[in-house]
C-alpha cells in the first residue's frame, strides 16, 4: 500500500553454477572456451600448411631443375623463377591439404576435450585421452573397421600427451582454465551480490524517508488536538 516502507522486492542473484560454464565478460563478446578453439584451429592450420607445403615445395623445384635441362631458358634468372613458381604451385596445394585436415583435427579434438571439461566441470589427461580417440575414430572411419580401431587408438595415444603439454602450459600461465573459470564465475556472483545489496540499502533508505514524512503531520495534528 501507500504507507509500505518496505519498497518493491529486490531479486536476490542466485549463487554461481557449473550449469552455466560459459560465461561473457564485459570486454569479451565470446566465452574464452570459443575463443580459444578458433585460435587452436588457426594455428593448427598454419603448422599443417607448412608441415605440408614445404616439403612439397623443395621437392618440386627439385623435380623441375632435374627434368629440365633440356629446355631453353632466356637466362639465369628465369630458370630460377620457374623453378620457384613450380615449388610455390606445389606448397599451395599439398599445403592446402594438410592445414584443412590439421585445423579440423584440432577443431574436433578441443570441442570434444572443452565439452567434456566442462560437463564434468573437472580437466583430466582423460579428457585429452577420450577427445584423441574419438577424433582419430571419427577421421579413420572411412577405412573400415580396421581404421576405425586404428584411428582410435592413434587419437588416445595423441591426446595424453597433448593433454599433458596444454595442461602444464596453463600451469606456467598461473592458472588452468577450470580454475579461471571458477574464479570469474565466483567474481560475477560477488559483484551481483554487492549490487542488490547497494540496491537493497537505496530502498530501506527510501523507504525510511518516506515513512518520516509520512510521520510528521500526523505527529503534528496529535499535537495541536
């Protein structure tokens, strides 16, 4: 009613869960969780360009100066380019096969490890170890039975010890990531809980206010009856 100087019913924020892993900053319009797999999948994608193109590239200008001394060239210098272009033809193309395979490897491999992490809300090697074989399994599969075993037994092995490496990397940086997640989730709930408990003051100061100049007049007319 119009004398209630309790005011309207403030919502308390309700404690941090792990039912909620993905959480947005202010400054970050993606979770870090998303953030870091694209970064994965880039440089994933990089190393398999090289690891794939370089090769390649030195082998086909080896091929090209070899089978090509019977052909005229108008000097030095244009036989050296041709022998380049035929090399950079090459790094192009066998680069562009194993960056895609490597970037997808990577993409799958950390989906699955960050989405078991964070259904288990707990990172273990077995996280890593599981990620590897379904990913190997799944990028094998195409040869059968036998590749599909083969897959996931190449991909478990793969995972432990990249799993071991991301882990003591996010050693070195100070904190894993589950533990920075937990930190910032147990930040967010702090600051919520200091703005309903600001909001919370406003009002039973308000209400206060309200319930003294409410209490005035009628002090004032007890009087002068």
């Amino acid at each position: 009613g119009p004398g209630d100087a309790r005011g309207p019913p403030v919502p308390v924020p309700s404690r941090p869960s792990s039912a909620r892993p993905f959480l947005c900053s202010e400054r970050q319009r993606f979770p870090e969780e998303t953030v870091n797999i694209i970064k994965s999948a880039f440089t994933g994608g990089l190393v398999g360009w090289v690891y794939g193109g370089l090769p390649a590239f030195y082998q086909a200008r080896k091929s090209f100066i070899e089978s090509s001394h019977g052909e005229l060239f108008q000097n030095r210098a244009d036989a050296v380019q041709s022998a380049h272009r035929a090399g950079l033809r090459s790094f192009i193309r066998y680069g562009w096969r194993w960056s895609w395979r490597v970037a997808t490897f990577v993409t799958i491999f950390n989906t699955v490890s960050t989405g078991l992490s964070l259904y288990r809300d707990k990172t273990t090697i077995s996280n890593f170890a599981s990620a590897g074989a379904f990913t190997g399994a799944l990028f094998r599969m195409h040869l059968g039975l036998q590749g599909l075993a083969g897959g996931f037994v190449f991909g478990a092995v793969f995972g432990i010890p990249a799993g071991g490496l991301l882990l003591m990397m996010q050693k070195l940086a100070g904190e894993t990531l589950h533990e920075k997640r937990n930190r910032e989730r147990r930040e967010l709930y702090e600051q919520k809980l200091a703005e309903w408990q600001s909001r919370l003051s406003v009002t039973e100061v308000l209400g206060q206010t309200e319930s003294n100049a409410q209490g005035g007049p009628e002090t004032e007319t007890a009087r002068e009856s």
